[in-house]
C-alpha cells in the first residue's frame, strides 16, 4: 500500500489567500465502467496515465458548503472513495484566511471525523486513510475571489495548472455551484470560457432551486445552456441520493412478485408524504418566498413519484432511466387547484412553541402554505384512476418520509371486513421496506391478524451507516453517472405540472382563478382536517389499531 505524504506550503498567488499541497495517495481510483467514453482512453505511455481531480467549490464560506458539500466529501475520503489525486479548492467572495476558512468548516467535519475513528476502534486491522480532519485539511485549499469574474476565473484556472495539474497527463475539475440560482449563469459563464480544462473532463453541480415556476426555470435553463452542454451538467435533487429512493427501481424491477400487481388493476391509491416534526425556526423569512410545494412536493415527492410510476427502462444507463421519468411527467396534467389543501401552522394547542408567524421576517399577513396535500393522475394504461396523493409539512406530529401503495379490497368478505395491504417504502428514519399482509393469530386461536413482512435495513444487512445523501450523489458526480441527477426536459415538465397552480395560491392566475384557502393547524398536529377529507374523497382508507415498529432503531411508524 502506498505511504501517506502530504505537504503544506502556504502561498499568496495574485492577492488570494491558497493552500497548496502536492498529491496523497490513497486507495480507489474510479471504476472505468462509469467514466464517459472520453474518459477511458488510454494514453501510450503508462507512467502518464495518472490523473488529478479537483473539486471547486463555490460559495465555500455558505451554509450549504459547510453543512453537506464539505462533510459529504469529508466521508468519500475517509471511505478511500475519492480519486487517488484530488484537490479541494474552497472558492468564495469572504475575505478570509485559510485558518479562518477551516474554523468555519471544522464543526461540520467533528461528526464524520468521530464516527470513523469509532470504526476504526471496533474494527482493528481495517485500512482507513482517514484519522482526524487534519489530514483532510492538507488536501483543502481557499481562493477569494468573484463568482462572475472572468479575472479571477483565469487566476483560477492558472494557479490550478501550475500547482496542481502540472505533472498529470489527464486533469479532471468538478465545479460545485453552492450558490443562490441568480448568480449561477454569471458563475458559468465566467469559468467554461477561463477556467475548463483542456485535458479531461468538466462537470458542474446546480443545487435548487431551480427556478420558482416555469418561466423562471426555463430562462435559467436557457442561459446555463447556452454556455454548458447537457453531460457537463448535474442539477442535484439530494433526496435522488437516499438509500430507499435509490432502492425504488431494484425493487420494482428486481422482483417478479410485485410486476402483476403493479398496475390499476390491483392498486387503489398511491401516497407519498413527507414530515417535519419542526418549524422554520428563524428562516422563515427565506421560506416565506418559497413555500412548502416548491420546496418539497415539486421536485424531491415529485421524483419519488416518477420512480414508482415509470415503465421498465432499456437499461440502466443514465439517459434510459430518466427518458421514462420524462414519459411518466408528459402524462401528468397541470394539478387543479379543487385537489390541493393549504395549510399554514399556528402556536402549539399548549402555547409553548410559537407559530409561522411568530418567526423573525415572516409578515403579519402571511398567506405562504407550511403544509400541503394535493392529488394528481397520471393519463396512461397503467395508471388510469389511481390517484397519487402528495403530502408535506412543518410543524407536524413526527418526522418521516414514506411511499405508501395501498392496494384495493380482498373481494368476497371470506374473513369480513379487512384493512387493505399495504406496501409500505419507509425513506427516513428506520429506512426499510414492508407489505402489511394477514395471517393467523398463533396458538389456538382462529382470529385473523395484521402483520407485516418486514425488510428493515438496519435488521437484515450487517451495516454501520447509510451514506449521507450528497455523498452518494458527489460520488455519483465524480464517476460521471447522471442516473439521480435532474435533466432539463425532466425540469421543465416538473414546473409544467406545478406553475398554474401555483400562480393560482400566489395570486398570479388572474381573476377568473379559485381562491386557495390557507388553513392554520397547530404545531405538532397532523395538519388540517380538510387535508384527511380529501384523502377519503379519493378512496383511501385509513388503518386503525395497527402499528409497525422498527426492530433496533428507536420510533414507531405511527398508521
């Protein structure tokens, strides 16, 4: 195995602050079957075939950086996932020394840092490059500068040749765009003309929001795509990257048992829902401007909902499985505004946790939904009547994420009167699959019971932790697999699906647009009634007297 060297030279090139270190060598180099075709050439001579990668990330000193983009590239590391010659570069607009950077990060990095050298202690003799967040420091760097600077984009690209990329045959740059969407299209701009490499592959991440209905998207859309070609780009829906998202399409293709029942013909209704069991505590002068659709139900339910509802693709290459995601969104009509319930939450029934309203920079007269249930149809043969019903929250009873598929009633009442199976996908917590079935009650009784068949995750695979989801999808990223990443078409559709009613709630639809009533529940209800009555209106059935209960993690999944 080779040794572990690092270096740290500190150096002030044009006026911005820079650590730079030469190459570590680590364990895992990209799998030749993910790269791009490009990617994979060989070059004559061996001794040059080795590559650097660099990641930059922009907007380094932000929120989203320090909380997901830096500790999910953190674990790659110390899981010996990231390529055997990689950089970080940190780029952002603060003027801040390298020391002053990391203080920033360090909190962020503690947790991953902890859990590993735990690891380590449990498992004597298992090779891990990763011992404290120093050692990831050494491959971290920061670079002051503009986002849309053609200056400072070519003082990047310069000073990334010459201290990083110099020696390697093949060099590789991932830009992360951990930015507001206004200053995405000036960033791209600025950095594919100055700052690609001439020498491997570009790829560059897009986090949401991507727009706020659809005319906006499209003109982002239209101006990121003018500079960058569609295999540069990965806009990331981080809820694409959870174990039981990822696990949809296994499930629903890998198993024979569930093809026949995977159609109208056996499936009543189809819920996805979404919880949080806390408010906007403090930011609800940003959600204000965002609202609980567009910062859930348009894009991480909605694509939930196209993994379930798709056709089996060709293959499971990248651009196969999202043509049938775009089939699944053609066929959804804009959702009407009678199928959707608003609702905005108020202080607790005890007075103690304050309400929506009660948040610093949301207005008095604040009519922004917290909480929606909303149905919609998909027009195809498969699907005909079924309705899909989405619902999301803040401020409700728990926390969790879920796919319900109730199926239709046993016919013929052999055993009376029975609460319809259930496939039941749990996303978070207690990730696991089940299907509510009924058997006989054990012993000398006859009575017919609930229970369930019961695939928990944390129960049946001998697994210490499940991958933050940024961190499958930057690692999705590094080896060029698109499959979890958000196509423009596929976007568009999305905002096609939502935009009318959206302009509806906020007053955009003209007169002749239905009111939406916005209803208030208290925190830490279920939500407002009218939300169940709807639910019943489209033929779900509510269980009564049955809970799952996860075996080792703590929490019940409450029916």
């Amino acid at each position: 195995m080779l040794s572990l060297k690092s270096l740290v030279v500190l150096a002030t090139v044009c006026g911005a602050d820079l650590l730079a270190v030469p190459p570590v060598n680590a364990h895992w180099q990209h799998p030749s079957h993910a790269l791009e075709q490009s990617d994979t050439q060989e070059l004559e001579n061996p001794a040059e075939s080795e590559e650097h990668t660099t990641f930059v990330v922009l907007g380094a000193s932000g929120d989203l950086a320090k909380k997901k983009t830096y500790p999910a590239l953190f674990s790659l590391f110390c899981e010996g996932r990231l390529p055997r010659n990689f950089t970080i570069v940190g780029y952002a607009r603060s003027d801040l020394s390298f020391d002053d950077f990391w203080e920033r990060l360090s909190p962020g990095l503690a947790k991953v840092s902890a859990f590993f050298g735990n690891r380590s202690a449990r498992h004597r003799g298992m090779s891990h490059i990763c011992l404290s967040p120093d050692t990831f420091r050494e491959r971290c760097s920061y670079f002051r500068g503009q986002y849309g600077s053609p200056d400072d984009a070519a003082r990047l690209d310069k000073l990334l040749q010459k201290e990083h990329e110099a020696k390697f045959a093949r060099a590789n740059r991932m830009y992360y765009l951990a930015l507001p969407p206004s200053l995405f299209a000036d960033a791209v701009r600025a950095l594919k003309p100055l700052a690609w490499s001439q020498k491997g592959w570009n790829r560059v991440v897009i986090e949401k929001p991507f727009g706020h209905d659809l005319p906006s998207s499209d003109k982002l859309a239209s101006e990121l795509m003018a500079v960058l070609e569609e295999k540069e780009t990965y806009r990331i829906d981080h809820y694409l990257g959870k174990e039981m998202v990822l696990d949809l399409i296994p499930l629903r293709f890998g198993n024979v048992a569930f093809t026949p029942i995977w159609s109208n013909h056996y499936i009543d209704s189809l819920r996805i829902t979404f919880k949080e069991n806390i408010g906007t505590e403090g930011r609800g002068g940003y959600f204000d401007k965002v609202g609980i659709i567009r910062d859930v139900m348009q894009n991480h339910l909605l694509q939930m909902l196209t993994l379930v509802a798709m056709e089996r693709p060709a293959s499971l290459l990248d651009e196969d499985i999202r043509d049938e995601k775009v089939k699944v969104l053609k066929q959804i009509g804009p959702i009407k505004t009678e199928h959707v319930v608003l609702g905005q939450y108020t202080r607790s029934e005890d007075g103690k946790t304050p309400g929506y309203k009660d948040d610093p920079g949301v207005p008095a007269d604040s009519q922004c939904p917290t909480f929606a249930t909303l149905v919609m149809f998909i027009n195809n043969e498969r699907w005909a009547g079924v309705p899909f019903i989405m619902k999301a929250g803040k401020a409700l009873e728990e926390r969790m994420a879920e796919v319900r598929i109730q199926l239709k009633d046993v016919p013929g009442g052999l055993f009376g009167e029975l609460a319809r199976n259930e496939l039941v996908i749990k996303v978070q917590p207690n990730e696991s699959v089940y299907l509510k079935i009924y058997g006989k009650q054990p012993g000398l009784s006859n009575e017919v019971v609930q229970t369930e068949l019961d695939l928990s995750l944390h129960d049946r695979f001998d697994i210490d932790r499940l991958p933050d989801a940024y961190e499958r999808l930057s690692l999705d990223c590094l080896n060029g697999d698109k499959r979890n990443f958000v196509r423009t078409d596929e976007l568009r559709e999305a905002w096609r699906i939502f935009t009318p009613m959206l302009h509806t709630i906020d007053g955009l639809a003209g007169g002749d647009a239905t009111p939406v009533t916005v209803h208030t529940y208290p925190f830490g209800s279920r939500g407002p009634p009218d939300s169940d009555a709807l639910v019943q209106h489209f033929g779900y059935k509510q269980t009564t007297g049955y809970t799952w209960k996860p075996k080792k993690k703590g929490g019940a999944g409450n029916e």
